[in-house]
C-alpha cells in the first residue's frame, strides 16, 4: 500500500516544475536546490526565499536521501550545509517554512546549538551557531523561479553573475575556451569587492609549480597587440582595474595577458595579494575563474 500511495504520488508531480538543477521530492510538491555558497543561516534563509523557497526542510527518509545525493553528486568536497531547522531554546526545533517537524535525524549528543546542518558523512544532523558560514539547501515550490546559478557554479547578486573556477588549463586562451564551453568567459571585474570576492575564490594555498605565477589564476583582461589597448574578453566596460607596483609592464611583445595574485607562498608579500600582474599568455597558471550572466 506504501508504494502504490508514493508511485501515486511521484505519477501527480512529475510533470511539475522544479528550478534548474534542483531536485523533486517524491513525498510532496517540493524542489530540492543546492547552493555551494557559504553564507550564514539567516543570510542562506533570505537567499532562498528570494527565489520563493525557505531553507529546506525534510520530512522523512527518502527526502533526506534526495538531498545527501545531489550534493554528494555536485559538490563531492562538500561535508555539512544548512537546512532549515532551527531553534530559540537548543531543545524545540520548527523548520524556516513551518512544515511540522515531524522528523529528524540527530546525530548522538545533538542537538546543542540554534541552526541545523546535515553532516553529509553521517547523513545526521548536527547544529551550528547560526553565524557560521556554510553553504545551503533551499526547498522551493514547483513553480517557483530558477535559481540564479547552476549547481557548481557560485553567485554574486551585486553583480548579478555566476562565477566557476576551472583548472588543468595552461595558457590564457586555452582558459578562455575553457569558459566559453561552459558558457561564460573568464572573470571581468569591475568593483574592488569583486575583486576580493574573485581573490577568494582562487586562492587554495598549494603549489602547482616552482614560480610564483603557477600559483596564481587566470582572469580575463587582455592586450590588443596592435592598439595596445587591454580590453575585458567578455565585452564588458575597463572601468576598474588592481594593478600590482610598477604594472602593467610595457612588453607589448610578450606580457599580454593578467593573473590575479591568489597566493603568496613564493613571498611576493601580502601587499601583492589580490592585485593584479600581466605576463606572457602561455605561462601555466594553477586555475581560472570564469564569469557568466545569471539566470534570468
């Protein structure tokens, strides 16, 4: 009788629409997304409800399960995210979108703090300080809008776009078709808070090589040898720009592309950190970030 009523239910939701990368239950009308951005509870409980949603909550076993594999599929690094359970007392929890908290799946000793994570190792939930940051799943309504980025891509509302760091890319223009495959470009930047947010993100503390550029990203601002003009490859406005001391350097032969300094474990000194450096477009570099418009 149990797997009548479910495949009954699975048969009525089928058909519904569920968000870009995001997963249907099979136990209610609920998509199931999940954002590989860290941010802290009531920011990610924001996040989701701009797209029409609330940070997720779960009501049994096969939804738990639903979530823990597709984030183990899309973000394979990933150990623990919000959900939606939460508490003023640390012993009565209600989840964020007033689904009765009918289920749970504490670990042993929780819970002990206001917000819930799931620990994806254990598939249990633990709690956390609701300031920490982490990233989030959110659940949405069938109809609710798409999400502003695919799973693996990361987002920034300021500027509107989705960002994504690749790797095993070695010159400039092998990057940058590497972008263009998935969509995008390599990362234009325009605001000295994008800039830092882009820094963060490349940044990954290990040696790819033995001179400090291969330790360093791929961004996507280049020369014009013969108008020796740089221009951003995605089309967008030179309004900004974070050069390093004495850059860019006058080599209109060789030194035509930018890294963005992600690390300085070759001691260029934290005031090189985040600033930019042009350099001949074939040097390997440790990754590169590529940009694209959000989803509209």
């Amino acid at each position: 009788m149990f797997k009548l009523l479910s495949f009954s239910l699975l048969l009525s939701t089928a058909t519904a629409f569920c968000p870009l990368n995001s997963a249907l239950s099979g136990s209610r009308p609920k998509c199931f997304a999940f954002y590989n951005y860290p941010l802290t509870f009531d920011q990610a409980d924001t996040f989701c409800y701009n797209l029409g949603g609330r940070l997720a909550s779960i009501t049994d076993a096969f939804e738990s399960a639903t979530i823990s594999s597709q984030v183990r599929a899309d973000s394979p690094t990933v150990n623990a995210f919000w959900i939606g359970a939460r508490s003023v007392d640390n012993r009565t929890y209600t989840w964020a979108d007033g689904t009765p908290f009918t289920y749970q799946r504490w670990a042993s000793g929780e819970p002990r703090y206001p917000c819930g994570v799931v620990q994806l190792s254990s598939s249990s939930w633990l709690t956390e300080q609701c300031p920490t940051m982490l990233p989030f799943a959110c659940a949405l309504d069938p109809s609710g809008t798409n999400p502003p980025c695919e799973s693996g891509w990361s987002w920034r509302q300021p500027e509107a776009a989705c960002y994504k760091i690749i790797r095993n890319f070695d010159t400039f223009d092998s990057a940058e078709n590497g972008c263009k495959s998935i969509g995008a470009h390599l990362a234009s930047i325009h605001t000295s808070s994008e800039n830092d947010w882009i820094y963060d993100q490349g940044t990954a503390n290990y040696k790819l090589g033995v001179t400090e550029h291969d330790l360093q990203t791929w961004i996507g601002l280049k020369r014009d040898c013969q108008s020796c003009q740089w221009y951003w490859t995605d089309g967008s406005a030179l309004n900004y720009t974070q050069w390093t001391k004495d850059e860019p350097a006058d080599d209109y032969s060789n030194q035509n592309c930018v890294e963005i300094y992600t690390d300085d474990a070759t001691g260029l000194g934290s005031s090189n950190v985040r600033n930019w450096n042009n350099v001949k477009c074939d040097n390997a570099k440790r990754n590169a970030i590529c940009k694209k418009p959000q989803n509209r």
